[in-house]
C-alpha cells in the first residue's frame, strides 16, 4: 500500500463498495459497465489488510476482522471466487513509539498481550457462535505469551533496546519448547489451516530449524554495549562472584529449582538428585559462560566460552531436558558471534536448539 491509509479512510471505502456490493447482488456485470467487478474491491482489501497491522484498539481490529469475512462471502457469491483477507495481529510498535532504546513499559507489554488474547478469542467466536469460557480465555492468554515471546525471538520486538530488566520475567517464565510449538502452528496457519497429519512433525522441525538459523542471522545481532543492561541483571540476579553458588544466591537456588521441577513435569523421571543436578549443570554451563561469550576480547576465549554455552543448549535437547527458556535463547540469538557459532558447529558440536 503506497499511500497512508487510516483506519476512518477504509471504513468510508468500505461503506460506499459494500452498499454498491449490496445493490448489485449476484447478478453478473453487464455490458454497460453497472455491477462490480474484483477490481473495483481489490484496493480496498490491500488496505484492509495493511490497516489492520497497525491499529491501536481491540475495537479496530474486530472490526476490520468482520468486515474481512464481510467481503470474503461476496467474493464467493458475487464473483465465484475463493478469496482469503489476512487480516493480521497488529505490530507492538504500532501500540507504542517510544525513542529508540527506550523498553516498553510492563503497562504496554500488558495491553499487547490483553489485545493478542481478544483477537484470538473474537476469531473463536465468529467461527464458533460462542464466548469464550474460563479455560479458552487462559488458552488465549498463553498463547499471546508465547506469541509475544516468539516476536521477541523473531526480532520484530528488538530484545536488546525494546525489553527492560522489569520485563526479563517474562521472558525466563515461557519455555523454549512451548514456543516451539506455537511456531508449528503458524507454520500450519499458514497452510490454510489444512489437516495433514504427516507434516505435524515437519512442522515442528521447521520451528526448531528457523531457530538454529537465528543464531547464525547477522542481522538479528546487536552490537556488545547494548548487553549492558542484561550482562548487570544477570550478574546482580544469578552470579555471585561470577559464579552460581544456590547456597548464598537465592535467586540462583529458585532458578535451578523451576528447571529441576521442569525436569520432572515434562519426563516424569522421579529422581530428585538427578534432576538437581541436570538442572544445575545446564545453569551452570550457561550462566558462567554466557557473559565472556559476549565480551571477552581474546578470539580463543571467547570461542571456548562460547562452545560451552552452545553445549547446554545440545545438552538440553539430546537429553530432552526443555529446560532452556526464551530469555537464555534471546540472548543467544541476539548477542551470540555467529562466525564463532557457525565455526562451533562445523566442528562437530550438533547443538539445537
């Protein structure tokens, strides 16, 4: 869409084309150039659909949503053809436009997330006739997490400028592995929301694949003074010394704790020690490595610091662990060398994510 649309610009389109839709019927155009044709609508659902990245209100999106299924139905009656309006979960950056570097507040992230979850639920409706009960509308909370999680991942919602220290725990609470499969389902979206059993697994590996190659993505990378604010909060939450030491940092306890109760609810496997100290050795690896894997200046260092970090991250998914959370992966993601992980890799470390 060349030209700025506003949301009041479509709804008068929209009126003045829906009125005219309504007269003509499903009678064909004639000859004298009366009716309507595709072309005459085409402009009107580009807009709609680029409108509704952009709108700041729940209200806005329900309607542009209706209005979408609205011409969606006329473009099967009136013009026999099959027509799909993606009408899309606005930008977080469309809901606020701070400077550059200033983080969203928790009071933003929260309206962000209630819109994501209202358009889930409103979607539901449209299709079902029914509101939302107790158990969906905490469906659609999560998912709006982890939707919010995964924008984070995907760079659309930048870590290192957008994502302050008061918000970490968000990110530290949604599990790599859940936003896995989120991503599997928009790569199912995307299909038209067609059943194919067998491209369930496909699905899912393309979500693990798109990740890995986020950590090679040049373009994702932000530059080592910008690991300024999580390089302190880490060292001021988890480190004592440098180190993890669960027995003076109560911080580190708890977060080794969450990855060993992880660690049960997901295998069962109903060994306590064992799974302390899988949970323990993955923050360890991470943790202690993490920040000379960003900032140490010597290559060689760096490298090894960095092989140790990639190690956790294989660790994790060969022993089916899961334990690696969007906050760890984000900082991989975005702060991790990549000639270094790609060199790693052509070794022989057969990291995942």
């Amino acid at each position: 869409m060349p030209e700025q649309v506003s949301i009041e610009d479509v709804k008068k389109e929209h009126e003045l084309l829906f009125k005219k839709a309504i007269q003509a019927g499903a009678l064909p155009r004639k000859k004298n150039g009366s009716g309507l044709q595709p072309k005459d609508v085409d402009k009107l659902i580009d807009q709609i659909e680029a409108v509704s990245k952009t709108v700041r209100s729940f209200d806005d999106f329900q309607w542009l949503s209706d209005v979408a299924l609205q011409w969606q139905v006329k473009y099967a009656t009136m013009f026999n053809l099959p027509k799909i309006i993606n009408v899309s979960p606005p930008e977080m950056g469309t809901l606020s436009q701070p400077s550059e570097g200033v983080a969203f507040s928790e009071a933003e992230i929260e309206g962000w997330l209630g819109m994501i979850a209202g358009i889930r639920a409103h979607s539901r409706m449209k299709y079902s006739g029914c509101i939302s009960n107790t158990e969906e509308m905490k469906m659609d909370w999560r998912y709006a997490e982890a939707f919010f999680a995964s924008e984070v991942l995907e760079g659309r919602i930048n870590f290192a400028s957008r994502i302050g220290r008061d918000s970490y725990w968000r990110l530290e609470n949604e599990w790599l592995r859940y936003v896995k499969f989120v991503r599997a389902y928009f790569n199912w979206e995307k299909r038209r929301y067609k059943i194919e059993p067998e491209m369930v697994t496909e699905d899912y590996s393309e979500a693990c694949q798109h990740l890995r190659d986020l950590l090679l993505n040049h373009g994702m990378k932000a530059s080592p003074p910008e690991f300024g604010r999580t390089r302190a909060y880490i060292e001021e939450t988890y480190l004592t010394n440098g180190r993890i030491d669960e027995e003076k940092n109560r911080s580190a306890h708890d977060l080794i704790r969450r990855k060993a109760d992880r660690i049960w609810g997901v295998s069962r496997v109903s060994d306590e020690r064992q799974n302390w100290l899988d949970a323990r050795g993955y923050v360890t690896m991470f943790y202690e490595n993490i920040i000379p894997a960003v900032m140490e200046q010597d290559e060689k260092a760096k490298t090894e610091r960095t092989r140790v970090v990639l190690k956790a991250f294989e660790a994790n998914v060969q022993r089916q662990l899961w334990i690696t959370n969007v906050f760890e992966a984000a900082i991989a993601i975005y702060f991790l060398n990549p000639q270094i992980v790609s060199e790693i890799q052509g070794q022989g470390i057969g990291f995942v994510f």
